[in-house]
C-alpha cells in the first residue's frame, strides 16, 4: 500500500488548509486511516484517525474542533480539513494507515502503523 500526502503550504493564522492522503496499490478495505504531525525537534503526534468502513472517527483534544477528517471511499483518499489555524500547528503532517486488528493498536504509537505518507509541511505565519 502506497500513502501520498499533499495540500500543505504556508498560511496565515487564523486560515485553512486542506490535505488530502490518496492511497495506491494492494489494499484492504478494512483499515484505519490517520493523520500525525511533526515539529521541528518533536516527536511524532497523533491527531486524529478514521476507520475506512465504519467512518468513526477519534480526535486529538488539541485539534477538536478546528481539524476533521473525512473520507471517499471510491477515490480511495482520505482528506483532513485543518481551520483556524494558528502557529503552533506548524509542522509536517503524515498520513499513515494500519490494517491490524483493532485489538492489537494503540493508535497513538507511530509503530502499529504499517504504511505512511511522505509527509506534506504546512507553515502557519503570525
């Protein structure tokens, strides 16, 4: 499964962004689909996921409210919504999809996420 992330760029504080995570290649339907961003000297977070066939959809407390995640399932893309917003969301932003039974993930460890996007930055000016 290939993941290719793209939609980033430079906005004002306060703007929106779209990015869409199109997916290609040998894939199972039943998988979930997430959205993770990096700071300059961060680790890795975890701000929302979406399961491909039943839609739910979990949220980072500190993007609620301002990011959602949505789906087309005939493209095969999952898109994340981003407004209002503001310089601390300035990072690069991956999608990442895992295939692993429900069960066997903590959606919040980078490592039970089998495939992953290239990454897509988004700069947010003050």
């Amino acid at each position: 499964v290939q993941l290719q992330a793209s939609g980033g760029g430079l906005v004002q504080a306060g703007g929106s962004l779209r990015l869409s995570c199109a997916t290609s290649g040998r894939t199972t339907s039943n998988y979930v689909m997430a959205w993770f961003r990096q700071a300059p000297g961060k680790e890795r977070e975890f701000l929302v996921r979406i399961g491909w066939i039943d839609g739910i959809t979990y949220y980072e407390n500190s993007v609620k409210g301002r990011f959602t995640i949505s789906k087309d399932n005939a493209k095969k893309t999952a898109y994340l919504q981003m407004n209002s917003l503001k310089p601390e969301d300035t990072a690069v932003y991956y999608c990442a999809a895992t295939d692993r039974p429900s069960y066997m993930v903590n959606y919040y460890n980078t490592r039970h996420y089998d495939y992953w996007g290239q990454g897509t930055q988004v700069t947010v000016s003050s």
